[in-house]
C-alpha cells in the first residue's frame, strides 16, 4: 500500500508540474523553480524612453550656436547691469553667511 500513496503522489506532482508548465506557456511567465529574486519582471516591461521624449517638441534654439550666443550675451549684460546698480551676486566668501559670524 505504501507504493500506491508513492506513485499518487509522483502523479500528482507530475500534474501539476504539466500545468504550471503550460500556464507558464500560456501566459509568458518564466518558471521559476529556485523561488529566487529575478528580474525578468522589470526586463519584459516596454521601453518608456522614446514615448516621454515625443511628449515634448525639439528645442531648436539649443541646437544653433547663434542663439545660445546671443542669450549668453544678453545674461552676461544684465548682470553687469547688476553689478553696476549693487544688486549683483556678492564675491565668494562675503555673502550672508560670513556676515553672521
């Protein structure tokens, strides 16, 4: 009697091996016999990259030298503009902080 407990078992875990096969088939899971931590999870994910990029239109002024001169001009004359009136960004070391002292 005790082979036949042995051989329903064995045909037990022979069943439910076949299904969580064809599940895994199925529906693309990986079998993981181990239990240990994969990454298969994220890996399967779709690339999110190039779909956030095409949320937001190309920057055309970034690409010519042009324009990026002129706005470098146009802040390097405003804060000289600045410095002239006062206003401008103090010389390191000597801002709020190394007042307090």
């Amino acid at each position: 009697m005790a082979t036949v407990g042995g051989l329903k078992s064995i045909l037990a875990a022979a069943a439910t091996k076949g299904v969580t096969e064809a599940r895994a088939w199925i529906f693309g899971h990986v079998i993981n016999l181990t239990g240990q931590r994969s990454a298969h999870k994220i890996l399967r994910k779709k690339l999110i990259g190039e779909k956030v990029a095409e949320w937001y239109p190309h920057d055309i002024t970034k690409d010519d030298p042009l324009i990026m001169a002129r706005k470098e001009q146009e802040r390097l004359s405003r804060l000289e503009m600045l410095k002239r009136r006062g206003k401008g960004a103090p010389k390191k070391g000597q801002g709020k902080r190394s007042k307090r002292k």
